[in-house]
C-alpha cells in the first residue's frame, strides 16, 4: 500500500467516524461531545488554550484534565458523564465528556461451518468497525458483527474503540457429514392433489406367538393410477408407541401426510410409483401403553406374522414383484421390499433386518435403535448386528439401511452410540460418506429434530429415493 492510499484510508476514516473523537483524536472547538475510554486519554484541540487555562469540571471523579498549548488532554477514570467548560479569549468553550467502559459481548465463540453469530461491543455510544484477520475462515460485517463462518480454521474479529481492540477469538470447525440439514420437503407436497393415489384396508390373521390368530387391519396405499398388470415396489410403514395404523397413511377420507408426500414424490418422479402399507405389531388397543409388551409382540411381528400372514394377504391381493406368495417367492422379490418405522417402530425396523432380512432388502429406522433382549445397548446391538451380518455372508450390494433421527430426538444418543460402535466393530457395515459414497448403510441427524412424528414426511423425503435402485 502507497503513503497515498493509507492517507486516504485515514481521512475515510474520520469521516466515517464523524463528530465522535477517537483516543489521541484532535477535536475542533466547534465539536461539542467527547468521549473517552476509562483508563485512556483524549486529547483535544482547543485553540488559543495555554497551560494556564482554567477548566471547570461538573463532576471531577470521572475525568483527570492535563492542560496544554491549544489543547487539552482528558483522561478517563471513572464511567460516567460532566461537563467542561472553560473561558478563553472571552469566548465560552464547553464540552461533554463520556467516560465510557466497553466490553465485547463474546471473547470466544466456537462454530461450525456455515453458521453465523453476532458479536457486539457494549457500553459505547462510539462507532466501530469489525475486522476478521482471516477473511477464509470467518467473515464478519463491519457494521453489525455478525460473524459468518466459512470453513475449519481460527480467526479473531476484532474492532477497536479509543485505543484498546477488542476481540473475540473464533473457532470453526466442520459440521459432521451425518449432522448436515436433509434435503427440505418442497413446498406444496403435503396439500392433495387430483393425482392422488387411493388408501385402502386389507384385513388378515395373524399368528401369534402362542399360535393363536388374531384378526389384523393393515391400511394400503395403491399409487395413482395404479395397475395390476404392473409390478410395484413396495414398503411397510410402523407406527411407534402408542401409535396406530393411520399412523402414516392416515385413511382415504382423512389421508395422512406421508401418503400425500407419496402422491408427490411419485408425481413429480422423486421415486417410482410405490405400495406402502402400515400395519401394527399390536394385537389389541391397550397394547400401547406397555413397553414390555410392545417389545415381544414386535419381536414375533418381525419373525412370524409380517412373512408369514401380513405379506402374503398383501401381495397376494395387490401386484408387487412377488411372483409367489410363499417364502421362496418373497426371498426372490427382496429388492423390491423396504420396512420403516418411528420409534417403536425404529425397533421393529432393526429387528425385521435382524428376523426377516431374507424377505426385505430396504431398512428405513427412524428415531429408535436396535434394543437387544427388550433393552437398548449399543454394544451387543453392533455385535449382534455385525454377527447376523457375517452368518448371511451380506456384502456391500445385499441391504441397505437408512438410519435417521433428529440431534434433539430423545432416541438420538442411544441411535448415535450405536451407529459409533457399529462403525467401530461391525465391519460388514459400510457407512456412506462423502469421501466413500459406496456402502450400506447411512446415517443422519437433522440439526434441532424432536422424537416427533411431524419429521415423518422429512425423513420420507430425503429416505425412500435411496430404496429401490
Ligand atoms: C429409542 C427412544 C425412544 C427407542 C424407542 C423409543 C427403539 C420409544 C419411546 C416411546 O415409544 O415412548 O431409542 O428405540
């Protein structure tokens, strides 16, 4: 930079900062308000002023004045506001003087990439810019402070009032691949629209464990415009505690908001027309307040009813990739089969991958992890997860999983725990990342997700264009 250019820097400067003086400023005598920083001292022009000069101060605690030839030198020492005044060559001078004590709002701020914050300086009336001393990292308005990170590094903001300089020392790091924002649903996708597919029920037996049978309803959604002739790709959708079989799909009269997310995604060709149907692992409505219960009678869903009673009455009414009904026929349609649920039903998921995998090749666990004997832990989870696994001989190209959750979901730390022990002891788990976007498995946590069923059409959206490739 030329002597040129830091001049004209200079006189930007001060004209930016206007009437108010900066430490070791001079001030015309027209310039009526000073301020100065406690600690620091100001020196002002005051023409025709000498050394002798009698300055009357309203309140003397808060200033110290050291007199000069055409100036006047104010020190700061206590925060608060007076007058000064003085009478020099018959003409009255006066100035008030702030006696200020910033402070910055944040010495240290720690983000990741992409986030912005907002830093100010408090207790000045002064005006002050913001700097970044690295404008890669983090970039900073002059005026308002607010700090935008921009990649993984260290960067200090700084502004500087009277003599001091401020700063706040900033740490960015990277947001974890797996905690980046899903994909938003589009706007629009969860209204009706007159190419909607239809909601219908299928009613079955189910086996229970003690081989008695019970009367079952399973909600189906058949795509618009579906066709017999056709083969459909299909997927089965579990409510979580509590919850029911209108869960996802709602009714025809009273669609849910997955099923109107569908009619979407199949419209506007997110995904292939599909079959989605949501039955329950329960056998009576007070099932759902009982956690004990829910867990057995999920564990002989995944293991008996599902296979053996709810697909069978499903694919044998409605066309699916199923040539067959039987256990053969379902082996061989397992590309075209998917299973998800929420919650409980997150349960259901790991456990029909772990009952049932012969029969599905699609995993959608949402907010819920893998308990194992009813309890969760991570630890046998991944062990028996990694030991199933090994026992099929899965590779890479055999299931897929798509586990996902929300950072605020109260199933988030038991879902993470066991995802990090499977990374660590499950090698026949690959997990897709961007540096390795081949594998098995991935996961996600949407940023401030609750364990809420208003996330459905949000994992939906962002899960069901990875099933069925
Ligand atoms: C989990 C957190 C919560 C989970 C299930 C729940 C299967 C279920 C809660 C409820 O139904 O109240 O990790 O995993």
């Amino acid at each position: 930079m030329t002597v040129k250019h830091i001049l004209s820097g200079v006189c930007m400067a001060a004209f930016i900062m206007g009437t108010v003086l900066g430490q070791g400023q001079k001030a015309d005598a027209a310039e009526k308000k000073v301020y100065v920083t406690k600690g620091e001292s100001v020196t002002i022009k005051v023409k025709k002023a000498t050394r002798k000069t009698k300055w009357k101060s309203s309140k003397k605690k808060i200033i110290k004045l050291a007199r000069g030839k055409n100036s006047l030198t104010i020190k700061g020492k206590k925060k608060g506001k007076t007058t000064i005044s003085a009478r020099i060559a018959g003409k009255k001078y006066k100035y008030k003087v702030v006696v200020e004590k910033p402070s910055i709002s944040k010495e240290e701020i720690s983000m990741e990439v992409g986030k912005t914050a907002t830093i100010k300086i408090k207790g000045t009336k002064r005006k002050y810019k913001w700097k970044s001393n690295n404008p890669s990292v983090v970039k900073v308005n002059g005026t308002s402070g607010k700090i935008t990170s921009l990649s993984e590094g260290l960067a200090d903001v700084s502004a500087k009032i009277g003599k001091t300089e401020y700063s706040c020392s900033v740490t960015v790091k990277n947001v974890p691949e797996e905690e980046k924002p899903l994909a938003k649903v589009p706007s629009g996708y969860l209204s009706e629209i007159k190419e909607k597919g239809r909601v219908t029920t299928v009613q079955y037996d189910g086996t229970q464990a003690n081989g008695t049978k019970v009367k079952k309803l399973a909600y189906v959604y058949l795509p618009y415009g579906y066709d017999e002739k056709k083969e459909y790709d299909i997927i089965y959708c579990l409510h979580g505690g509590e919850g029911d079989t209108k869960a996802y799909l709602g009714t025809n009269d009273n669609p849910g908001n997955v099923k109107k997310l569908l009619d979407h995604m199949i419209l506007n060709k997110d995904i292939k027309p599909v079959i989605a149907v949501a039955p329950t692992y329960y056998t009576s409505s007070s099932d759902g307040s009982n956690m004990g219960t829910a867990v057995s009678k999920i564990e002989n869903f995944t293991k008996n009813e599902l296979v053996n009673d709810l697909i069978p009455a499903v694919e044998g009414k409605y066309s699916t990739y199923a040539k067959t009904t039987d256990l053969q026929g379902l082996k061989d349609s397992r590309k075209h089969r998917g299973y998800t649920g929420f919650s409980m039903g997150s349960l259901s998921t790991w456990r029909t991958f772990l009952n049932s995998s012969d029969y599905f090749c699609f995993f959608m666990p949402m907010s819920g992890d893998c308990w194992v004997n009813g309890v969760s832990n991570a630890g046998k989870a991944a062990e028996e997860l990694e030991n199933y696994c090994k026992k099929k001989g899965y590779g890479e190209e055999d299931f897929f999983i798509y586990a996902v959750t929300g950072s605020k979901d109260i199933a988030y730390s038991a879902m993470k725990a066991q995802i990090d022990k499977m990374k660590k002891i499950s090698p026949s788990f690959h997990f897709i990342s961007e540096s390795s976007p081949k594998g098995n498995i991935s996961f996600r946590v949407q940023p401030g997700a609750t364990h809420s069923f208003a996330y459905l059409p949000l994992y939906f959206y962002n899960g069901l264009p990875k099933y069925f490739k």
